[in-house]
C-alpha cells in the first residue's frame, strides 16, 4: 500500500515547488488511479485522458491540500469527481448509469485448458461481475476498494468518510450476497459459505 510519511514528504516537497516530488507522487499512483477510472469509464483514450485530468487537478490544488487526509484518499476523491463529471457529459438523457465495476470476463487461457473448462471459467467470471453489480452502490463500492485496490479498512473509511466498522459491515455483507448468487455455479452445498 502507500507509505504516508513518504507521501507527506512528498507532498510538502511539491507544495514547495519541488515538481520531481509531484512526479513521483504520479509514478506512484498512475497505475492505481487508471485502475479505478476505468471501472468507471470504458474507452482507453478516456481513462488515459481522465487520468491526466485528476493529476493536473491535483497538481493545482496542492497548494490547498492540509494533509487532514492521506495524499492517496485526496487524489482518489479527485478522480471520482473526474469520472462523475465525464459519465454526466456524456451519457445520453433517460440512459442508465453505466458504471463498471467489473473483475473483468477475459479468461486466459492455459495450454491444457479445455473448451469446457474456459466456458465455465467464462461464465464463473460473467457471474461475479453481474453478482457485484447487484450491490447496493456503498457495497459495491467498499468491496471493490478492498478486492480490487487491496486498500485497508481504515484508507476505504477514510475514503468513504464513514467508521470502520461500518466498512467491514458493508464488505461482509457485500461478500455474503456475492457468495450466494456464486453458490450455484460453484455446484456449492447450501450450507456452505463458498
């Protein structure tokens, strides 16, 4: 995960001027923050482009930023808004939000995988996304910031401004629900979590 005290050096070099701090703090988390755009945005060219836009917006506001708040939570609130702002311009009126927070359906192949088993591997993985969209958004979202991101409990309940405790209600009942629309394509006994 992020070290805060790195990134507090980091951030306090930048808000000095230092630019070649800021340009660590963007190697740092480029890929995270294209890692979450695109469960919110489809095309490359768009998270690529989003993905410019939540540091550029960072980088002008970090004369502003306190530290009340880890650096990571502060730029990802950042991206969130980007991605808000692109889906609000660009979804067509009376359309669904196409929010996707999927694990992704492409199996890859193994050299003594067969057609049967990457169908089912196929379908394993196009039940978990359905079963993941099915959340309520506070679930989905804090079970995503878990499994996807690997975030600690107490970074999501910063993230999503709520206790911690809360954080592991949301994620132990997301995994419940998971889990049970799983079971019948695991083949799995009825009494048995997984």
């Amino acid at each position: 995960m992020s070290n805060p005290d790195a990134d507090a050096l980091l951030v306090r070099e930048a808000q000095a001027g230092n630019r070649a701090a800021f340009d660590m703090l963007v190697l740092k988390y480029q890929r995270r923050v294209e890692r979450l755009l695109a469960r919110s945005v489809r095309s490359p060219e768009d998270v690529a482009d989003l993905c410019q836009e939540t540091f550029l917006a960072a980088y002008r506001a970090l004369p502003a930023f306190r530290g009340e708040s880890a650096f990571y939570t502060w730029l990802y609130r950042i991206a969130v808004n980007a991605a808000q702002r692109h889906r609000s311009r660009h979804r067509p009126a009376g359309s669904l939000d196409d929010e996707d927070g999927t694990f992704g359906t492409e199996v890859a192949p193994t050299e003594d995988a067969t057609p049967e088993a990457l169908l089912a591997s196929r379908q394993l993985a196009q039940g978990l996304n359905a079963a993941v969209e099915a959340l309520a958004e506070d679930q989905r979202r804090a079970l995503l910031l878990r499994e996807v991101d690997g975030l600690s409990y107490e970074e999501i309940a910063d993230l999503l401004d709520c206790p911690p405790g809360t954080v592991r209600s949301r994620i132990f009942r997301a995994r419940e629900a998971v889990a049970a629309r799983l079971r019948p394509l695991l083949g799995g006994g009825g009494g048995r979590r997984w």
